[in-house]
C-alpha cells in the first residue's frame, strides 16, 4: 500500500465557521448537481481519518473551502488551530481575491501562518493588469498559485505562467475534464500540452467524478493517463477531493485505490512520485 500526501481536501465547522454554499447560499450549477445535502455537515480531522483508514495518508494539503470571502485570513488562522489540535492538515492553501485594493494585506495575512503554501482564486480573467498586479506580490512570500478554472482558460494560464515564471502554478482538478466525448477529450489533452509546456507548472488529479454517475477506473483511467502523459511524474500529484468527491465516489477507496490500479503498471519510484513525494515536495511538508 503506498504512502500517500493527499495533495487536496477540505475540512468544514459548520456551527463556528461561515461557509455560505454550505450554509444559506446554495450553488447553482454546481459541476456535481444541485443536491448536495450530504455534504452539508460538520468535516473534520476524526471525520477524514476515519474515511481514509484504509489508506495510508501520512499527511493532507488543505484546500480552502469558499470560506466567506470577507475575511478569508480567518480560514488560515482555524487551519493553523486545527493542524495544532489533531495533526492534519499538513499545508494550506489560502483564499484571496488578487483584484482586491488590500490584497497586499490579505496575503501578508495569511503569511502569518506558517503551513501556508499557496494561494487559491477561481479568476473570471488572468490577463487583467490589476489582477496581475495582486498576482506579482505571491512570490514575495513564496507563496504558490492554485488554479481552479476550466480548460478552456488554460491558453491565458500559460501567458501567465511565462510571464511570472518565479511562481509555480498548480492546475487542480485536472483542468475540469467535465465532457468525455471524443472531440472535448482531444480539445481538453491540447489545452493540458499548451500549459504543461510551461516549466512553472504542475497538475493535481482530482475531482474526477461525475454528475449522476459513479467514479470508476473505467470513467477515469483515459484522463489520468493522458493527464500524466502530459505532465510527466516529475510534475503530477493524486488527490482526493474530499468530501467533496463523496457526491461522486462511494468511498476515498474507491478514489485512491482506482488510482493505484490506473498506474499499477508504473515502477515503483514513478508512483511514489505520483502519490507522495511531489505533494511534500511542492508544498513543503516536513513530517
């Protein structure tokens, strides 16, 4: 059984913290379905420990979890508390909007928390200037980019890639694969090449599932195979998404174990690589 980083997973408190789409303000069109009660509860260390018991995750990068905008800092300061408390998470990646006139205050804020390790935005645009001017100040802390953004965005992904090129940029969710047809596959794959030729850049496979199907290895294994294809083993984390994912994949099992079937004809560095060491490499995480 390999060891595992679980590069990207979300813990929630429903009753202390603000969390409007789990709270009052409900997504609309949400990539896994309108319905997503189930995910509406308290998730916390003891909660993913005990989902991932039959895995060996020796440590978790946390991903902020669209904590109330207004003062995303907070979220970083209960992580540090909850990492302090239970010894998970191992990393976190913050929330700021690079647009925003105190961003220089917002990111020296999250600075302040020393698991903080990159910096998360879902952008509308990554070529405006006074974006790109919030965007400037992550080197200064050291801080990396996690990009969430679809495919199709990931020709403007590239530009800004070349352009900061002190400045690792974290695809997530695998570039948001949602159509599986042939000719969105290819369309998806060229998007991925023309990112992945920048040097600056990495991938998280994740967020697999998909609306009103299981998660399976047949669903899943051409995007995990192209996805590493493209990037390499040197540049590719395995992540679980959780409990995000549970709307789509019964169990973490599923998830983690699919992808070990996906590379179980990898050597055994390459899949350590996969499930280990890029995520304690790029994130910094010393056990």
């Amino acid at each position: 059984m390999p060891e595992i980083v679980d590069a990207h997973q979300h813990f929630w408190d429903l009753g202390r913290n603000p969390y409007p789409w789990l709270q009052d303000q409900p997504l609309q069109g949400f990539r896994y379905g309108d319905d997503y009660e189930a995910i509406k509860r308290n998730y916390l260390p003891d909660d993913y420990r005990r989902d991932a018991a039959k895995q060996n995750v020796i440590a978790t990068v946390h991903m902020e979890a669209e904590w109330a905008r207004h003062d995303p800092v907070a979220e970083s300061a209960w992580l540090q508390e909850i990492a302090e408390r239970h010894g998970l998470p191992n990393a976190v990646v913050g929330w700021a909007d690079f647009a925003r006139p105190d961003i220089a205050e917002v990111l020296a804020g999250h600075a302040q928390y020393p698991l903080l390790r990159s910096i998360r935005q879902k952008p509308i645009s990554m070529a405006d200037p006074e974006w790109r001017q919030g965007y400037a100040l992550l080197a200064q802390h050291g801080f990396h980019y996690d990009l969430q953004a679809p495919w199709g965005q990931l020709g403007e992904a590239a530009a800004l890639a070349r352009d900061f090129p002190d400045t690792l940029i974290i695809l997530n969710h695998t570039g948001l694969p949602v159509d599986r047809d042939k000719a969105a596959l290819a369309a998806w794959r060229a998007a991925l090449e023309e990112f992945a030729a920048e040097r600056n850049t990495a991938i998280k496979i994740s967020g697999l599932g998909q609306s009103g199907q299981p998660w399976t290895v047949a669903a899943n294994r051409r995007v995990v195979r192209e996805a590493i294809e493209v990037f390499g083993t040197g540049r590719t984390m395995f992540a679980s998404n959780w409990p995000v994912d549970s709307l789509a994949a019964d169990s973490l099992d599923t998830v983690f174990d699919g992808f070990a079937e996906i590379v179980a004809d990898f050597g055994e560095v390459e899949r350590r690589r996969l499930f280990r060491d890029n995520a304690m490499e790029i994130y910094r995480i010393s056990l």
